[in-house]
C-alpha cells in the first residue's frame, strides 16, 4: 500500500500551498486517478511520491514503511511523462534491456503484453507515436517497479488512439501488480482508467471514490462544476426558481427534459454537434444552463422550449460551505 498523510508543499512567492493537507492511500493493484484543473496541484504531488520534489511536511509510507528520505532510485517506482523520454538512435530491445530487472521469461510476458515482438529491432526514432508509448510502458514494467505513476502520458495520443491506450494502462498497472496513481485534467480520462479517482482542486482533494459515485453525487459545488463535459449546471438562481434560498441548485446537462410544460422555460443560444448528442445552451428565467439531447430531436436555435428536470436529479448545495446537501 501507498500511503499519503497530510503533504503539504507551498512554493517561494505563492500565499497559497500547492499542495494542501493531502491524504491519500492506494492499494496494490489499485489505480487513484488524480483529476482536477490545470494549476491544481497534481503534477506536484506526484512528484513529491516519485521523490523528485520534496514535501513541507505530512509523511509518505509504502508497505508500512516511511520513504520520505528515499532516493528515487530506492523508491523503485516508475515515472510516465507527457514525454516518452526514448532516445531515437538506440533499437527498442536496446531500451528495454538497458533498465531491465526482470528473467528472459518476464521480460518475454512483457513484450507479449505490449506487442513489441515485431519492433524489437526497430530504432525508436522510426516507430510511431503509439508504437513509442508502447516501448515507455514496457521499459517501465522490465524495471519492475514497485508502484506506477503516471504524468498524463497520453496527452499527445491522439483521440482515435485514446480509448486502447486507456485500455492499456489498466494491463500495464495490472502487470505491474503495485498502486499507481494516475494523473490528469480530463475528467472522462480520469473516469475511465480509475479504480477511484481524487478530485484536486487548489491543492486540497476536494472528493475521493468511485469514478461513478463521485459523478452522481459531487460532495461539493467546485467538484459539481469541474466534472463533466458540459459540467452540472448549478446557481443561486436556480434555486430561487424553484422556491429554495440560502442555497445552490444543480443538474446534470443530461437529466434535463424538453417537454412543453417544463418547469424552466428558455430560448435555445447556440448548440453543440458531438455526433449522436447535442449540447444546447438555454438562456432560461433561472439564468443559462446546457443541456444534452439526442441529435435526432434537436430544437433550432432561438426555439423557445420547457424543460423538466425530475427531482431526484436536482442536487442542493450550501452556499456558505460549498458543501452538497443530502
């Protein structure tokens, strides 16, 4: 197990920390994706795991035993960049070779595992970018590593690639049989490769669960308003429409219903193709929100429409606290 208890970092000149009282535990076999906004904290963090950065204070243990005075190098844990960080002249056996911990047998499952049999002689400067995340991932399973972190390593994937690449670095985390942590900004990301994802937002881990739980149920307005494409629709205004103060009101773009007798009623502003969905934004009396439909029933901008959102949809959140209301 990985434990985090209570890191903190603050940087020369910010009044704010980086990183605020963050803690965290990760169980072998587990994957914690870090999920939040640009600035948040998340590449910190890891950094501060892979002993590359240090913490002001709060304590880092892994299998029960504190590492915070280890070198990265007796820390074992391998880091993924943005970056493959491969060098273009040497053959990707020659990657794989040079950092190997691992039997001829091991190192043969891992080859297997990422389908490199056919590159092995191949320079890295010749091979793909997909062929090039491949030989990353292997090089870090033949250093048998105790955890895996990962540094948004598919940021330069692109989208056609993402969703086999996701797939991939749940076999490769699988393999490696330690935690990992996985960083990024992309909330589907985040959802799709976590076991449980961790919600940073300015430092602090505002929620931590399972991807879906923390969907349904943001513990917070900023988590409510960062997760989701469109994210919820939550305001004051809202919850003076429908006879609430003191108070926010949210929905989900997707548990909105266009039906004449809505209880919002609005002008469509602009919409949204996302092939078999559409996102509307409707300038309502509550103020705008989005909404997602189906293209095939998709009203033309300026149609005026209702919509009906079920109560059981709607979520309250304090105003004062930011905190969701049961």
């Amino acid at each position: 197990m990985l434990a985090l208890n209570a890191i903190s970092k603050r940087f020369a000149g910010r009044s704010n920390p980086q990183v605020d009282d963050v803690c965290l535990t990760v169980d072998s076999g587990e994957i914690v994706a870090i999920v939040g906004p640009s600035g948040a904290g998340k590449t910190t963090l890891l950094r501060i795991v892979a002993g590359l950065g240090t913490m002001d204070s709060g304590s880092l243990h892994f299998a029960g035993r504190s590492i915070a005075a280890d070198s990265p190098q007796d820390r074992r844990f391998a880091l993924l960049f943005q970056d493959d960080v491969l060098l273009p002249m040497l053959s990707v056996r020659a990657h794989l070779t040079m950092v190997s911990r691992v039997s001829h047998a091991r190192m043969a499952e891992i080859v297997e595992l990422l389908d490199l049999d056919g590159l092995l002689l191949r320079r890295v400067g010749a091979c793909s970018g997909g062929e090039r995340q491949r030989i990353a991932f292997a090089r870090a399973l033949a250093s048998a590593p105790r955890a895996m972190l990962y540094d948004e390593p598919l940021a330069h994937i692109d989208p056609q690639g993402r969703s086999s690449a996701l797939a991939l670095v749940g076999a490769v985390s699988r393999a490696a049989g330690g935690p990992a942590l996985y960083v990024t900004h992309d909330h589907a990301e985040a959802m799709t490769v976590g076991t449980r994802i961790a919600v940073l937002i300015d430092g602090r881990v505002e929620q931590i669960g399972p991807p879906q739980a923390v969907y349904d149920a943001p513990a917070t307005i900023r988590v409510a308003r960062f997760l989701g494409e469109p994210p919820m629709n939550v305001s004051e205004r809202l919850a003076a429409h429908f006879g609430f103060s003191g108070m926010a009101l949210g929905f989900r773009p997707h548990c909105a219903r266009i039906c004449d007798d809505g209880d919002l009623r609005g002008r469509v502003l602009s919409l949204t193709r996302l092939g078999s969905d559409v996102i509307l934004l409707v300038a309502t009396t509550a103020g705008d929100v989005h909404v997602r439909v189906d293209a095939r029933d998709t009203p033309a901008v300026n149609a005026n429409l209702g919509l009906h959102i079920h109560a059981d949809d709607i979520h309250r959140f304090d105003l004062f606290s930011g905190a969701r209301i049961p």
